[in-house]
C-alpha cells in the first residue's frame, strides 16, 4: 500500500507492462500511455470492447468493480497483450487488498504470468521455423 490509499499491481505479457493503482472510488477506469494523455478504458480500448470484461473479471469475482477506480499506465505490445497485462496487474492490487482473495484468484488462473513469447528468427531460415522449398532435383 503506498499514500493515499492506492494498492499498486504491476502485470506484464510479451512487451507490454501495466502499472495498475486501485483506489477505493466509484469504478471508473483511466488509462494513461507513454504519450501522457488519458482516456477511459471503453475508449482505450474501442477495437475490442470485449477486453474491458477481462479486465473487470478479478474485481467482478467479489463484486467489486463499482467500488474501486483503476488508473492504469501501460506502455509496449498490442491491444490483447495489453489487456491481460492489465488484468494480472488488477488481480495483483486486489492481493493488497486483501491476502484473502488469493485462493479464489488462484484458482481462476489470474495470477498466473503468460511466459510465451515470440520465438526468435533463426539464420538460413524464411521464420521462426519455416524453412526455404526444398527442391529435389
């Protein structure tokens, strides 16, 4: 816990990290880039409107979304990869919160830390693993 009531929770997913604060509140959500500018979570996140239910999934397991606001700062990787890393930084303030939650959190997978990650390009080869047409003759 740091002053003024906010219990932070850090996420990371392939290149995206999200520092979460939850603060006790009404439920609304921010999100803040790299660029410094803020925007709610549905606008953030328009392409996908699906994601906000993911990231609401830890505080909807104790019916919390309405009594804590999410400031979110989140840089690197795409809109998914964004989202589960807010998610696991969300269920990772809740712990905070409460040591509580963590049978609960634990048994619906959300603190667990997605570790794959895009394998690398290797000499002589078209990809990862695709190799040139081989020719017989």
């Amino acid at each position: 816990m740091v002053n003024s009531n906010y219990y932070i929770g850090v996420g990371r997913r392939k290149e995206a990290t999200a520092r979460v604060y939850l603060k006790e509140g009404k439920g609304q959500a921010q999100v803040r880039t790299n660029d410094g500018k803020e925007k709610g979570l549905k606008d953030y996140f328009y392409m996908e409107p699906s994601l906000c239910e993911d990231i609401y999934h830890p505080l909807k397991l104790f019916n919390k979304e309405n009594e804590y606001d999410l400031l979110v700062r989140v840089k690197g990787s795409g809109f998914h990869s964004q989202a589960e890393a807010i998610r696991l930084g969300v269920a990772r303030a809740l712990l905070k919160i409460s040591p509580e939650y963590k049978t609960t959190l634990k048994s619906f997978s959300l603190l667990t830390r997605d570790a794959r990650r895009v394998e690398r390009k290797k000499v002589g080869f078209k990809k990862a693993r695709k190799k040139t047409q081989f020719s017989k003759r």
